[in-house]
C-alpha cells in the first residue's frame, strides 16, 4: 500500500484494540467493552490481507465477481485468522461510526460522505455516514489515564476534524482541553442540555477485513447543529460531503440500502437506526 497506491492518511498510530464485548441481557441495556492497545499497521496487516485474498478469489481479471468462488477453503490466510468473533485472537481495530441526524420542526435530515479512494485506506469510493475515525488517543498519555479515552470525546474529535475542517489531532500533540476548547466545549453544553442526544445501535465486525465498528447515531437539535457547523466544509481529508440532503424515513434508507455502494459500517448504521426511527426523529 505504501509503495503502490498511498492512501493520504496512512500512519502508524497508536490505536484501541476490541477484546471483548458484554453483550446486554434483558435488563442491562448498556454494552460493556474491553479495550487493549495496538497499532494502526497491525490492522492493515491482517485487514488489508483478508480483503486482498477474497478479491483474489471472488473476482475476475475484468472486476465481475465469480459465482460459487467465494469459499473458505480457498481462502488460507482467513481460514488461519480463525473465528472472527473470538476478539483477543487476531488485532481487531475499533472505530466509531456515527450517524448525525438534524431534527427540526419540518422532519429529520441527514448527510453523507463520499470516501475518496485517493485520501482513505478504507472503502474508498463508498457513500458513508459522518464522522467515523478509529478509536485512538489525540495525544501520547496512554489509556485508561488518557482525557481521550471516551467514546464520545472521539466522536467530538472526528466532528471537529470532519464536519469544520479542523488539523487532524495526530497523537503528537499535547492533550486537548475538552473544557475550554471548541467546538468541544460546545458539543459537550449541548449534549449535557438534551440537545444532541448521542445512541449506541451496536458494535460490529465488517465481514470482508474484520474491522470493528461502534455504530452510533447522534440526534441534533436544528439550532444546535446550524449554531455548530456554520462553517461546515463541503470537502475534507477524507471525502466529499453528498449534495443530497437524504430524509431520515424508511423509504430514503431503503433506497440508498439498494441502489447505493455504502461502506459497511454506514450501512449497518442505517438499517439499524431505521428500526429505532420512532425514537430517533
């Protein structure tokens, strides 16, 4: 990857690995997860090797995917990978894809990025909900005594970096002060306030290269997300903001489940959330 096609984002960063998930029982809503350290190449190592072998397998010299190719006993490194839901046997990398929903008197709306193959190593070229990023510290104090290591503070860190355009927080930094820093301080006031109201869907496993994902949606007050995102950017270092404003309701997310190429976490963050759309809008 490095040598042949370089994503532009593409370092060696320390990284949060998934160990274990708690899964909730009928009266434990909550999911309990166990974290551990890794690096950013540790998963393109195994994830990158995963995908490549399967393309190997599944398609063509022309790109059309071969019927009836696509099984395990053709696929050796997969078969040595094992069981991809024992968690601590392989370095499972986890990001946090979220889904952000505007709700205002006149209904629930929501964007989408289109990943730019050039700039990403995953899903390139793929419509995706926003922001994403993977589950990692913005500076070098290391877990569990990091101000980073917070769900919800990586997500605040991504609208920052994906939705104004803000300079990456690339782990060399100094710590940020979530307090006193924006759009950080912000967020936090409107969150605390019931006016950004944060869910977890689930955590899953992308089947193609065994990337975990936390699949979120976070629902904006109108006046909190215009107040926010004024100088919301149309491109950033990941992608290109859709033109479309999609309508949070069953028949856009169906449309876009069938007709358009969704990375796979976004897709599972839709269909999730479709199923809680009482809820959520």
């Amino acid at each position: 990857m490095r040598d042949l096609n370089r994503p532009k984002l593409f370092e060696n960063r320390l990284c949060y690995r998934l160990l274990n998930v708690d899964a909730p029982s009928a009266n434990h809503m909550s999911l309990d997860l166990t974290l551990g350290n890794m690096c950013y190449f540790d998963m393109i190592d195994v994830s990158e090797a995963l995908a490549h072998e399967a393309a190997l397998v599944a398609v063509d010299s022309g790109g059309a995917v071969k019927s009836n190719s696509f099984t395990l006993d053709r696929l050796p490194f997969r078969r040595l990978v094992g069981d991809p839901f024992t968690l601590g046997s392989y370095p499972l990398m986890l990001s946090v894809s979220t889904l952000t929903v505007r709700r205002s008197s006149a209904g629930a709306t929501f964007l989408l990025l289109r990943r730019n193959p050039a700039k990403v190593a995953i899903a390139g070229g793929m419509l995706s909900v926003f922001p994403t990023g993977v589950f990692q510290p913005a500076s070098v104090i290391p877990a569990p005594n990091s101000p980073d290591f917070d769900l919800w503070r990586n997500v605040m860190r991504e609208y920052s970096e994906e939705y104004l355009g803000n300079p990456e927080h690339d782990g060399d930094g100094p710590p940020i002060d979530y307090d006193t820093e924006e759009p950080f301080r912000s967020l936090d006031a409107a969150r605390r306030a019931g006016k950004i109201r944060v869910y977890c869907l689930g955590v899953g496993i992308d089947a193609l290269n065994y990337v975990g994902d936390v699949l979120t949606v976070a629902v904006f007050d109108d006046d909190v997300f215009d107040h926010i995102f004024d100088a919301m950017v149309q491109e950033n270092e990941e992608g290109d903001v859709d033109r479309e404003v999609f309508l949070f309701d069953g028949p856009t997310i169906e449309r876009l489940l069938t007709t358009q190429p969704l990375a796979p976490s976004g897709a599972a963050c839709l269909y999730l959330a479709r199923e809680h759309q009482a809820l959520l809008s």
